[in-house]
C-alpha cells in the first residue's frame, strides 16, 4: 500500500520529502508486515526498513543512507 497526501506529492515534485510503503511478507519463514520509508532531500537519500510479526511493534531491520558528493 502506497499513502500519499497531497503536501507529500508536492515536496516530491521539488525533489524532497518522504514516501512510506507498508506490505505483508515474511520474517523467518513467517507472515510479518514490512514497512519502509523512504526519505529524499536535497543531497541525501535514505531508506527505513523496519518489520513486525502480526500483532507487534515495528523493529528496525535495515537503514541505509546515499549522500551526493557534490549538491545539484
């Protein structure tokens, strides 16, 4: 499931702003949701991957980040 608001639309089309996407998958052979967020700015990207087994709070599972080496 992909949410946008129409703020959201409008930061991405000037190049920033944040995207999140939630989806069911599996965690150690077993159903979980999976949610990632990703962040883009100016000069950086950055992508949250976080999971949860049915019932839980998310939990951190991957973060990784992308700078540009010179700005636009």
């Amino acid at each position: 499931m992909v949410h946008f608001e129409a703020a959201d639309v409008a930061l991405l089309r000037e190049g920033r702003g944040v995207v999140t996407i939630t989806a069911a998958g599996k965690e150690n052979d077993k159903p979980a949701h999976i949610r990632t967020t990703y962040r883009i700015g100016r000069n950086i990207f950055e992508v949250l991957e976080e999971t949860t087994p049915e019932g839980q709070a998310m939990v951190f599972r991957h973060a990784y980040t992308f700078v540009r080496a010179t700005a636009p």
